[in-house]
C-alpha cells in the first residue's frame, strides 16, 4: 500500500488495518504483524506503527500483550471489578442490555455451610432466589443467592427481572451494599445448568462466591453465580511501586471480560 501525502502516515495504516480487520482478513485474536514488519510493509519508523496501533488499541479494536505483539479483539469489552458493581452494571460497561429470569424463590432452612457466612445460627430461615442472568437476550450467567428473611422480605420478585437486589436494597431501603468478599473457582456444568446456560453438560463455568457486607461489615447476602466461559474472563492488571522501593505488586485493575 502507498501512503498518500497531506494526511497523516498513522491514521493512514490504523484505517487501513482497521479495514482489514473489520473485513474478516484477521480472526479475533489472531496475532498481527510484527511493528517491524509492518514499518518494512509502509516504510516507516517504527513510531509510526506504535502510533497507529495506540490508535486501533484505544478503539478496542485490537489488544496488545508486552513481549508477544498485538492481536485482535474479539469484541470483549473491559470494566473494573475492583469497585464494587452488581451485574447490571457489569453488563453495561460491556455494552449489553441486562435482565435477568427468576427461576425459583424459596424459604428454607440455611444449609450448614452458609452459617458462617452469613453469621447465622442453625435453624435460621433463608430466602433462596435463584436468577438465570441475561445479556442482549443471551443467557450469561445462572446464580443462586441466599439472603436472612430480614433483607430477602423486603425484595419485589417481579423487579428482579430488570433490576437487582443491590439496587433495591439500596435505592428503596437506604442498605447500602460496602463490601464484596470473592473467591473464583470453575466447575463443569451439569445437567441442570447445561440446560440453564444453553451449554453442554460438561463445559467449564467459571463460578464466582461472593458475600455482600453493608454498614457495620453486617453480610447481607452470599451468592453463588455460574458464568459461561466463553462468555466472560478475567485480566489482572499489577502495578509495581517503585517510589517506594518495595517489590509488591498492589492489584490495580481485576478485569471481567465479556464477550458480545
């Protein structure tokens, strides 16, 4: 390709890798050519490739990896899970329309192992509502969340198609959600969440346990969500401190992807 005088060499090589990429010549995640391969290609300095890769990289067209090269994106797009978010607006920053299904809401007796996390005795009733969660229409997630009476009386179930328990308890009741405790785990999907999900038995879910504290780090709910993994990943981003001269590395960014 011959560059053309009077328009900038850069935004002449991201449009025309843009137009290669948008035309199919490179499959998501395809790894593009080299910043030195592609200066030979224009014959440019290699400034000016990094200059229009910055430019693809800032539209989430492509991603780049240090050390391998830059590759294209697959239409996932990123938001921080190191602030506290519920799924709705997860689901926004990723560019989907939420909602969710309520599957099933139950009063039962808190099985042993949810005690301790709810700081609860033995005996003490529960709400258990479980939701199959949406993203344009797609099923993204299923997940069960078990709440004392106390807080699961005051949700409205017909709501909870759109909106969210974090949302209700806070904006209709002033109990504001402070606190996420996570663990991260996968699992095989069974029959039931296959069925759920729309993914066959046996493909891997990645399976997030979350407590939610509010004021007084009082739990409020514990719940347990099934993510479809071809649906979603997670990118951890660390940022060394070298002011300080230490050599931990204090997580800056815990990245949930979704793909459209």
């Amino acid at each position: 390709m011959k560059l053309k005088e009077g328009i900038p060499r850069h935004a002449q090589i991201s449009q025309w890798l843009r137009k290669q990429i948008e035309e199919g010549d490179f499959n998501p995640d395809e790894k593009l050519p080299s910043e030195n391969e592609l200066a030979k290609k224009f014959d440019v300095s290699r400034v000016t490739i990094r200059r229009a890769l910055q430019t693809l990289e800032s539209e989430s067209m492509i991603y780049r990896c240090q050390g391998l090269g830059s590759f294209v994106s697959d239409n996932r797009t990123p938001h921080n899970l190191v602030q506290l978010t519920d799924f709705n607006e997860d689901m926004a920053k990723a560019g989907l329309k939420a909602s969710s299904k309520v599957k099933k809401i139950s009063t039962e007796d808190a099985p042993e192992w949810l005690l301790e996390f709810l700081e609860i005795e033995e005996g003490t009733k529960v709400m258990r509502i479980d939701r199959l969660r949406l993203g344009d229409g797609e099923p993204v997630a299923f997940d069960s969340t078990w709440l004392p009476i106390l807080y699961g009386q005051l949700l409205d179930e017909e709501k909870l198609q759109e909106s969210t328990i974090y949302k209700q308890l806070e904006e209709n009741y002033d109990i504001p959600i402070v606190r996420g405790s996570y663990r991260i785990t996968a699992e095989l999907a069974d029959e039931e969440l296959s069925g759920h999900l729309k993914v066959t038995e046996g493909a891997p879910l990645l399976v997030i346990d979350r407590i939610s504290f509010t004021i007084g780090n009082k739990p409020v709910y514990y719940q347990k969500r099934y993510y479809r993994s071809d649906k979603v990943l997670y990118e951890m981003t660390l940022e060394r401190d070298n002011d300080s001269g230490s050599s931990d590395m204090p997580l800056k960014e815990f990245l949930p992807i979704f793909k459209s």
